[in-house]
C-alpha cells in the first residue's frame, strides 16, 4: 500500500526549498543512501549533503547491494539517481583518498570503474538527475548513466589535477566518448568548472530544468520509458551500448537479431494495439 511522503531538497546553491508530493514508497535506508519507489521507478538518493556526497568505499558497497536487490526487483523499469544536498556528488572522497597507498588506490579505483560500469550494463535504464556540483568521480559517476538531466544550477568538472591526481573511475575514457578529445582534455587538463548551459551545449547533459522543477521532470521522463514495452526498452539500451563497442556491420547484425527478437511477443502486442488504437497492454501474454 503506497504511502504518501513529503520531502524536500536544496537544490545547487538555491536556498529555495521546493516541496514535492508524490506517491511515495520508502523502502530502505542505508548509511548513504535513501532507497525510495515511485510505482515502477526506483528513486536512488545519495544522502551525504555534509560531504557534500563524496564517493567513499561504503558507498559503493551500499551502492552495490540496492543493484542487486532493490534495483533488480522485476517491477523495476527505471532508476533515477539524485544527490540531496546542494550536489549531486563532489568526487571520490579525497579524506578517505589521502591516506591510501598505492595498491589501495588501484583497489579503490577498480572497486569504482567496476561499480560504473556494473551501472552503464545495467539492463534497466539508470538516469541522473544532477541538482548541484557533479565533480571528479560525481561526473564519472553521472555518465555511466544512461542520460543526464540537470538543474540549471549545476556544475561539471573534472578537478583530479587540481589534487595532482588523475580520474580514477574511468573519466579519462567516458568523457572523450561522450563528448569528444579536444572538450574532454580542456575539462580534464584545466579543471575548469563548467555551468549548466555549458555542459549542455557539449553534449554531457541532455536536458535543463528549473532547479526546483529537476525531480518533476526526471519523474515525467522516467515514466514515458516505464509506459514503453519492457523488453524493447532493455534492448535498445543493451544494443545502443554493445553496438559503440563493435564494428558498424556487427551492430547493425545485432540490431537485426534483436529487433527480429521482438516480433514473436511484444511487438506483435504493440503494433497491434497501434492498429486497433488501443493502449498496449504489455502484460497481456503472461
Ligand atoms: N571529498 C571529501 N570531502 C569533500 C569533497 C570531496 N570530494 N568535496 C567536498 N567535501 C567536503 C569539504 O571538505 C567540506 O567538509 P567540511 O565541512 O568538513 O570542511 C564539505 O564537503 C563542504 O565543502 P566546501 O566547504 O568545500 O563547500 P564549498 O561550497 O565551499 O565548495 C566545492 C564546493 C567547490 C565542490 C568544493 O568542496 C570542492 O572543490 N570539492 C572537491 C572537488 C574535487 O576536487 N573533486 C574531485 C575529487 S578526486 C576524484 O574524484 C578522483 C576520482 O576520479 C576517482
């Protein structure tokens, strides 16, 4: 039985506090995480605000449980990762960094490239809605995801430098591929901090909102992919991914393979609907 929950957030540097009413399921809590359900769509807080959300060892580890429990329920159809607070997340977490040697560095780094990437393959789509300063490992962590929103508050870098030290969860190889060299080495080599309208003119974001209007419309655009048919929505996300890893002739095949996948059930389900001009009703061969 859902309950009806009032919460509040800060939003980049606004003292304006914006109260959302929402159906809202509380389902867990973790030391650094709020784990919260919106009918299909999984809402993934990142509650540090003192730290300003700064990445350490047992955020990935809570990070990896909620992939593999909560997250992996099979009602779940998309995910949306915000940051309470004023960011979205400032980095990995240069107290936590400071005392590491080498070969806890590397650890940690892997632990981080892995967590990133267990989220880029993540079957469901995975959407960041960026509230504030989304820096060093908070922006690695933001383009794992399938797609960014972002409140015309926020700010980008890539500062590791300023720390002489380099990005560690694969910002030096997702940057480049979503932008392209030159942006990713002026950003990674002057640690410049970028504004919103900026990032999205480079392509790192994909849409702006109001800073109070962020979660409404990452909401509305979570619940336009949850209408969509399920199976085709995992793979469109599995084929676009796989596809930029192989050769365009090899993509194309696979496209071939999946889209053909698609005719035995859903698709059948949805065109149909389309002719008829009724919903489609995804469930209907269960
Ligand atoms: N790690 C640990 N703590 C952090 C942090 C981080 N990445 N970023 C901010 N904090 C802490 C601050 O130390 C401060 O703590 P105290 O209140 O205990 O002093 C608190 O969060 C608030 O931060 P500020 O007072 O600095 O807030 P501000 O509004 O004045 O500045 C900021 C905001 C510009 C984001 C500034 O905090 C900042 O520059 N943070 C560091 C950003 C950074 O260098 N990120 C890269 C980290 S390295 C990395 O990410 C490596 C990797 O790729 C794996």
């Amino acid at each position: 039985m859902p309950v009806i929950l009032f919460f509040s957030i800060n939003f980049g540097n606004s003292t304006n506090l914006h109260i959302y009413r929402f159906h809202i399921i509380q389902l867990m809590s973790y030391q650094q995480l709020e784990i919260e359900r919106n009918e299909s769509v999984l809402l993934i807080k990142i509650n540090r605000p003192k730290a300003l959300n700064a990445l350490n060892n047992l955020f990935f580890d809570e990070m990896n449980d909620v992939l593999s429990k909560e997250a992996s329920e099979p009602d779940v159809k998309v995910i949306l990762l915000i940051g309470l607070g004023k960011a979205f997340v400032a980095g990995a977490d240069i107290a936590e960094m400071v005392n590491m040697d080498q070969e806890e560095g590397a650890a940690f780094s892997k632990k981080g490239q892995d967590t990133f990437n267990r989220i880029e393959n993540f079957p469901i789509p995975i959407i960041a809605a960026i509230n504030g300063f989304a820096l060093g490992g908070g922006l690695e962590l933001a383009m794992s995801c399938d797609f960014r929103i972002a409140s015309k508050l926020a700010k980008f870098g890539q500062p590791e430098v300023n720390l002489g030290l380099i990005p560690g969860y694969a910002g030096t190889q997702r940057l480049s591929r979503l932008t392209n060299m030159g942006t990713a080495l002026y950003l990674l080599l002057t640690a410049e901090m970028i504004g919103a309208e900026e990032a999205l003119q480079i392509g790192l974001v994909q849409k702006l909102t109001e800073p109070e209007a962020l979660l409404d419309e990452a909401l509305r655009l979570a619940r336009l992919i949850v209408d969509k048919g399920p199976n085709a929505i995992r793979k469109v996300k599995a084929v676009t991914r796989q596809g930029a890893e192989l050769s365009f002739v090899d993509g194309c095949k696979l496209e071939t393979n999946e889209f053909a996948s698609l005719f035995g059930n859903e698709g059948k389900i949805g065109m149909t609907a389309f002719l008829n001009k009724e919903k489609p009703n995804w469930n209907q061969n269960n």
